[in-house]
C-alpha cells in the first residue's frame, strides 16, 4: 500500500471520529457516547499511523 493511500486511512478515521462528536452535539444521541466514540477513533488513528510509521 502506498504512503499517500494510508494517510487517507488514518485521516478518514480521524475524520469519523468528528463526525461522531458533533453528531453526539447536534442530535438526541447522548454527548457521552459520542464522545468515547470519538476519542476511540482518534487513539485508534493514531495508534495506526504509529504502526505504519506516518506523521499525524
């Protein structure tokens, strides 16, 4: 796989975790939820570009 393709990984899922939160902020879904929602997403990005040894 190439570097460009796995930044568009690892910043798709960073920008799933925004989604999530402010879904959580903007709708009736608890706040809570979205936000450990989110903040999985975002470690889980970031333990990946880690892994695939890329700059965040």
């Amino acid at each position: 796989m190439s570097r460009n393709a796995k930044i568009a990984y690892v910043s798709l899922i960073g920008l799933a975790g925004l989604i999530v939160l402010l879904v959580g902020i903007f709708t009736p879904l608890r706040f809570s939820i979205a936000l450990i929602i989110a903040i999985a997403c975002w470690v889980g990005s970031g333990i990946l570009a880690r892994y695939w040894e890329l700059k965040k």
